[in-house]
C-alpha cells in the first residue's frame, strides 16, 4: 500500500460524525403527525388519464387533462385558504400520469402560495 492510500485509510477510520450532526432532531413529516397537530390533510388525487380528484370522497373537480389551469381545483383551494384553517397537501399520482400534469398541478398550489406538500406513490 502506498504512503498515500495508507494516509488515506487512516483518516477514514479516525473520522467521527461531528456533534452538531449527531444531535440533529430530524422528524420525516408524515400525514399522521400533521393531523395529530390539528393540520387538516387535503388529499389530492391525478389518475392515469389526468383527471384530478380531491379529498378522501374522491370529489371529481378537473377532468379535462388538457387543461392546465384546473379551474375547479384553484376554486376549492381558494375556498381552503378563504377559511383561514391550516392545511397541507397530499398529493397521489398514478404512475401512468402524465409527468406535465404532475407540474401542472404543482403550479397550481405554488401559485396558490400552499407549501406543505406531500407526495406520495399510489
């Protein structure tokens, strides 16, 4: 072994993880915690053919994948942040959809000024 791989070697194995990384509090967000807390969870579905679906009843708001600016969407997001309630975002997407209606979508809430958002696989 070379001088230079041994150094090497050896500033590996005398590594250690710095304090102020051990003692990070790290909590992934998940849609139990934001309930707990009294976040209302608005969940919103894209299907295969792009359709979006919002809350848990599934309510039909665009159906129409051409359109970009999901106008019933942005309605009932208006009427969300309107009622002054905290809420986030769970987005579900088929794996069939459309990558441009994902963004679309995203658009949507950053136009909407909504920025907990949640991404989960179907």
């Amino acid at each position: 072994m070379s001088v230079g791989c041994r150094k090497q070697v050896e500033q590996l194995v005398d590594s250690t993880i710095q304090t102020r990384e051990q003692d990070l509090d790290m909590a992934l967000p998940n849609n139990e915690n934001a309930e707990k807390d009294g976040i209302k969870v608005v969940f919103i579905q894209l299907n295969a053919e792009g359709r979006v679906f919002m809350g848990k009843d599934k309510l039909v708001l665009d159906a129409d994948p051409q359109n970009s600016e999901m106008p019933l969407l942005k309605a009932e997001l208006e009427k969300l942040k309107a009622s002054g309630e905290e809420f986030s975002v769970t987005i579900s997407a088929d794996g069939e959809v459309k990558p441009q209606r994902v963004i679309d979508l995203l658009n949507i809430l950053a136009t909407a000024d909504i920025t907990q958002i949640t991404v989960v696989k179907e």
